[in-house]
C-alpha cells in the first residue's frame, strides 16, 4: 500500500491545471498536468485535481491559484502599532475593500508584513470571497484532507537559480495579469505587485545580486539577459523546482507568506442541538464517572484516615498503660524500700534475740549471794527466772539489775512474785519468780515516710 504523501499542492493558473503530492523525503511528483478546464469555480477546479489518479491527498492541502486578488497595501503607522493580527486583518479588510468592491464581511485575508518604516507600515495581501475559501474547503474535507490555505503563486520568497545562503537575489514574475518585482537578502524579502506586464522584462543589474526571471510560458520571457535566469512554468523540471520551493515555504511553522485560511464556519441549529445533545451526554458521563471516583476516593480517605488513627490509638493506650506501671513501679519501690527497713529492723531484732540470753546469764551470775536461781524456763513470749532468796529484798534488787543490764534486748522485767516460805522465825527463805516478757520493736519509719 503506497503510504501517504506529506503535502499535496494544487497550482491553477489561466491555462493549466496542476497538482503535485509531496513525499516526506522531498521527492515531487505530479499526478496532473492539464489545460484548465472552462470553469471559474475554484471548487470544481479543486475536486477535479484530488479526483486525478487514485492516489488519496496528503493530510494538508494548499490551493495555488492566479485567479486570487494578491497586492501590496499600506496603513499608517499609528493604526498598526500595538495592533493585534485580528486587528490589523480587520483593518486590512476594509482597506482592500476600497480596492476591490468585495465587502470585508463577505471576504477573507491573509498578509504579511514588509520592511518598511515611515508613516505608512506596507503589508503583502491575499483576498479570496469567504464563500469560494468554505467550498474549496469543503472539497478537500470530502477527500479526506484540509485545507491548509490559498494563496496566489506569485512572490515565492526564495531564489530559484542556487544562490548562496544569505546572498542578495532578485526576481521578475510574469502572471495573467499581475507582475512581481521581488529582492530579497537572507530572510528579507521585499517586493512590488503592478497590474499589467512590463513591455520588456528586464531586471536593473546590482552587483552581488543574483538576478531571475519567471513566468508562466518561455515565449512570455522574450530575450533575457544571459546572465538572467530564467524559469518557464511550462518546463516540467523547472515548474517541479519552483514547486518544490513554495512546499518549503509552506511546511514551515509560520509561512512568511499571505496565506488566507479556512473560514471558520457558523454552525447551523441542527448541528449546535447535536453538539449540545453530545455534550449534555458527555456531562452526564462525566459527573457519573466523576460521582464514582469521589466515592472511590472517599473509601480510601476513611480507610487511610482509619488507618492514621490506629497508631494514635494504639500511641494512646501505651502512654495510659506507661502511666500505670510508672505508677506501679512507684508503689513497688515504696514496698520495697518498707521490706528493705523490715529486713533491717529484723537483722537488729534477731542480733537481741541472740545475745540477750547470754547477757541474762552473765547479769545472774553477778546476782547477790543471798540469792539463788533455781531454773529458768523460756516459753517465747515469755522468760521466767526462779528461785530463792534468803533477803526479801534480794528478788527486787535482781529485778533492777536485770532491767537495766538487759536494756535494747526486748524483755520487759516485771516486778518480783516473792512469796514467804515460813522455815524460819523472819518468814524466809523467800520464794520468787521473775517475769520478762518480749516486747515487740518499734515500727521504724521509711524514707517515704510509711511506716
């Protein structure tokens, strides 16, 4: 399947009509060369060039025809500063009014400006009727391309004869009924359009600048300088050149040419219902899909917001749960520190209860010689010492010494049980029974001040 040219250009002149497509590598290739139909329809002239051959049109198609109103026009300076291009366009249009009798609502524009400075600003324009610009697009929609703009093929700004890049050149073009006088240096371009031919056309020699000549027929030329190029549109290789140029010119983001482009069209009442009827279904769809994906959305903000909330949750149950075991801990160590004083009061307890048995034998053995100690007996909570005394006063005395030698130990020493035993003539010998009883320490108080 042979793939789709890159551009396709269609040329309508007086007599000729042409189109060529364009390959993306550059190659041109014309696939119709005819005399013009009888027709002043552009339209027709349009659909009978993409019908030729069974090659479909490439995707852009520009529309090169004499038959369009192409001149310079001026405007002062003052109207196109700071003028927007929709604005100059407008002011162009009533100009080129005046000019052609076509009224600006009924025609469309296309221009470039000019060098120039002064009072007056010069701009290159293009005026087709707004009706002839909707049908040829309408052809080229039904062709299954667009329209990328009409244009009259006179002025193409670049030299045809090689010059060197940025060299100064000139050009004489010869059309039905119009002449183009152009001189260019790099990206410059300026140029005159006159009605009518010259009787002789003939190009003032200017040193460095290269020098052209075209026109639509060899014969339309007549004797031209040899140092003159010469370019004859009814030459096959020549007319593919200049082609070939006014493609580059138009591939370009911003043509440096007046290309008028489409009309934009009113829609009619059938066509604003259907569109608004699509776009009432679009609305729908979109606030239905719209509706879902806020649902989605919101189950996904409560299922992160659940899942944010956990660890504070989570954060606030372990700080309750450190406060209580720092609570804990506080009532652990205030336990602690009681046993720690328990312990100690139990160390100095059991140290008495060690030793004051001792020390009891020792404060008896210093007991007065009227006194003897028959038996001692110890039951726990008490310890009883008994025996005879041959003093009634001897037991009394031994109670003194005993409390007083037995001090810390925690005995209590209760007063003497003396009783007269009646074996001699005063009531003695004296019976007695000393009682010394365990008395429990003292509570000790803690640092934190229990008990």
């Amino acid at each position: 399947m042979a793939r789709r040219p890159a551009q396709t250009l269609v040329l309508i002149t007086g007599d000729r009509l042409v189109r060529a497509d364009r390959a993306s590598s550059g190659e041109l290739l014309e696939l119709l060369d005819q005399e013009r139909p009888e027709v002043d329809d552009l339209a027709v002239l349009v659909d009978a060039a993409l019908r030729a051959g069974d090659a479909k049109p490439a995707k852009d198609v520009y529309v090169l025809a004499s038959d369009l109103w192409s001149q310079t026009v001026e405007l002062p300076a003052a109207a196109a500063l700071n003028a927007s291009p929709a604005e100059l366009s407008t002011a162009l249009t009533f100009e080129v009014e005046a000019l052609t009798g076509t009224s600006a609502g009924e025609s469309a524009l296309g221009f470039q400006p000019l060098p120039g400075g002064g009072a007056e600003r010069r701009y290159w324009v293009t005026l087709a009727p707004a009706f002839q610009v909707r049908a040829v697009e309408d052809v080229v929609t039904r062709a299954g391309a667009r329209l990328g703009g009409l244009l009259h093929p006179g002025g193409l700004p670049r030299p045809l004869n090689g010059a060197p890049a940025g060299a100064p050149w000139a050009r004489l073009e010869l059309w039905e009924e119009l002449t183009f006088d152009l001189h260019g240096a790099g990206a410059e371009l300026d140029l005159e359009i006159d009605p009518g031919r010259p009787p002789a056309p003939t190009l003032p020699a200017e040193e460095g600048r290269h020098r052209e000549v075209l026109a639509l027929h060899g014969r339309d030329l007549g004797e031209a300088e040899p140092e003159v190029s010469r370019f004859e549109l009814d030459d096959v290789a020549k007319r593919q050149t200049w082609l070939r140029g006014w493609g580059d010119v138009l591939r370009a983001p911003q043509a440096s040419v007046p290309l008028v482009r489409p009309v934009a069209q009113p829609m009619s009442s059938g066509a604003r219902l259907a569109l608004a009827l699509v776009l009432a279904a679009l609305a729908i769809a979109a606030c239905a899909g719209h509706s879902e994906w806020l649902a989605g959305r919101l189950d996904a903000v409560q299922a992160e917001l659940k899942a944010r909330e956990a660890p504070a949750a989570e954060a606030a149950r372990l700080q309750k749960r450190q406060r209580e075991l720092r609570a804990e801990r506080a009532e652990i160590g205030q336990e602690v520190e009681t046993l720690r004083v328990a312990l100690s009061s139990y160390r100095g307890v059991c140290g008495q209860h060690t030793d004051r048995h001792v020390n009891l034998l020792r404060l008896l053995a210093r007991a007065p010689e009227s006194l003897v100690v028959e038996r001692i007996r110890d039951t726990g909570a008490v310890c009883s010492v008994e025996g005879l005394a041959d003093d009634p006063g001897a037991p009394a005395e031994l109670a003194r010494s005993l409390a007083e030698g037995l001090a810390g130990s925690y005995w209590r020493v209760s007063p003497p049980n003396t009783q007269a035993l009646y074996q001699r003539q005063d009531g003695g010998p004296w019976s007695f029974v000393l009682r010394l009883e365990d008395t429990p320490p003292l509570p000790q108080t803690t640092p934190g001040g229990k008990r």
